[in-house]
C-alpha cells in the first residue's frame, strides 16, 4: 500500500511516501513544501493546495496519513496551521484519497514503542525502521514519515484486516 504521510503547517509541509507491506515499509520519497514568508495568508494557501494536488497526482497515494492538531501554547500558530490542514484535506478529497488522522501519542506510540517518546526517539525509530544511513531532515520531512509509517503499521495490521461475514457459514437454532 503507497502511503502519503503529511506533517501539516503553513510555512514548511512535510511530506513522506512509503510502500508498507505488512511489517516492512519501503521509502519511496521525502521533503517539504515551503511557502515564502512575507506573504499573505490566502497566497500561502493556494500555494500549498496547488503543490498538494501536484504531490497526488505524482505520486499516486493509495491512503493519505496526517496528524491531527495539537494545541499547546501558542494558538495564533495552531490557527494558521489548521488553515493549511484544511487545504490538504479538500486537495486529498478532491484526489479522492482516503484519509487517516493520528494524534501526536498515536505516532509515537507507533514508531517508538512509547506514546511518551520525545522527537529524537521518533526520528531514530524512523531512520531505523526505513533502513535509511542518516535521521530525515528537515524535521517536518521525519515527522511526516514517521505519520505514514504509523499508518502502514495500523493499516497493514491482522488485527485490522476486513473480515467478510457469510451468513451461510453460520447455522443458526
């Protein structure tokens, strides 16, 4: 499964394709999407709708994987950032791509084993378990990996396959 895992925001957008196949994720690509400061936001946002529809179209994800907002002091940049969120969703949408969202402990829990795991558990984890010789950078590149790793991981899970139900099998008294 082609998996397209974003770390949202309106300045820098990571983004991380992986192929995950039951417990082995294969990186395909890495980076961000940067928007020029100085700018004002509506032009931010085009911008990121417009290189997100190209990041779909290119690489033809089968499931998008994005974190979900987490809030802690500064709510003028949360604002913002839930801006550029939005504009992901309604380009993932309008592709047609399902979408996942995983929360900050989700995606640590995930790649690191603790939910507790600070940023340099996370990127080290990330950097082992896509066989890679150097931690991703930027930052928000390693962030957006690890969310699609997090993703394959629950996606590709036993325990979350889909299991038919055939009435037939079953008698009934």
């Amino acid at each position: 499964m082609r998996i397209l895992g974003i770390d949202p925001g309106v300045a820098t957008i990571g983004f991380g394709l992986i192929e995950a196949q039951r417990q082995k994720n294969t990186l395909l690509q890495y980076g961000v999407i940067s928007t020029p400061p100085g700018i004002p936001l509506a032009s931010r946002l085009l911008q990121i709708s417009q290189d997100m529809q190209q990041l779909l179209e290119q690489f033809q994800p089968e499931e998008l994987a994005i974190e979900e907002l987490f809030f802690s002091k500064n709510i003028t940049t949360g604002i913002s950032v839930a801006h550029g969120r939005g504009v992901i969703l309604l380009a993932a949408e309008e592709f047609g791509v399902p979408i996942y969202e995983y929360t900050p402990m989700q995606v640590k829990q995930a790649v690191a084993g603790y939910g507790g795991a600070d940023k340099k558990q996370v990127m080290k984890m990330t950097q082992r378990l896509l066989h890679m010789k150097q931690i991703p950078r930027p930052d928000d590149a390693a962030d957006a990996l690890a969310i699609a790793i997090c993703h394959g991981r629950a996606a590709t899970s036993l325990l979350n396959r889909e299991r038919e139900f055939h009435p037939e099998q079953y008698q009934t008294r």
